[in-house]
C-alpha cells in the first residue's frame, strides 16, 4: 500500500517536534497516551492517523492541532 505524502509529511513534522524537545518515542507515548509502536508508525508516514489521535499528540506538545498538521513548509 502506497503512503500518502501528506501521512509522510505529518509524520516528520512530529518527529521533529517530538526531537525538538529531546524526548523518545516512549516519552511521547506516555505524554499522548498513545502507544510507542503508534508513534513510530505515524512518525514513519506508515498510517493515516485520525483527528483525535493527532489532538491527543498536539496536546501532548502543547501546541495547536492546526500548528500540528501545518505541513506546507515540508517538501517530500
């Protein structure tokens, strides 16, 4: 199954957030309640992740959803 860029774009853009603060996938994990292995598929572009998955991880940062999934500077 072929990833959606915007998944890939997402993805990185979380990475980089999540590297940004210094912390592990597990740290961001246990901050978003969501588990190590899901933060690894949507930082790899690997799924789509819904809407409250996506708040729960823009919470954990402590930004806005809409400052979370802002990709249009990533090019891919």
């Amino acid at each position: 199954m072929k990833t959606n860029t915007i998944d890939k774009k997402i993805g990185l853009k979380i990475k980089l957030e999540r590297t940004k603060k210094g912390w592990s996938q597990e740290k961001l994990a246990e901050l978003s309640g969501l588990s190590k292995n899901s933060i690894g598929i949507i930082e790899r572009g690997e799924s789509s992740p819904s809407i409250k998955t996506l708040e729960k991880i823009a919470f954990a940062f402590n930004i806005s959803l809409p400052d979370l999934v802002d990709v249009t500077k990533f090019e891919i």
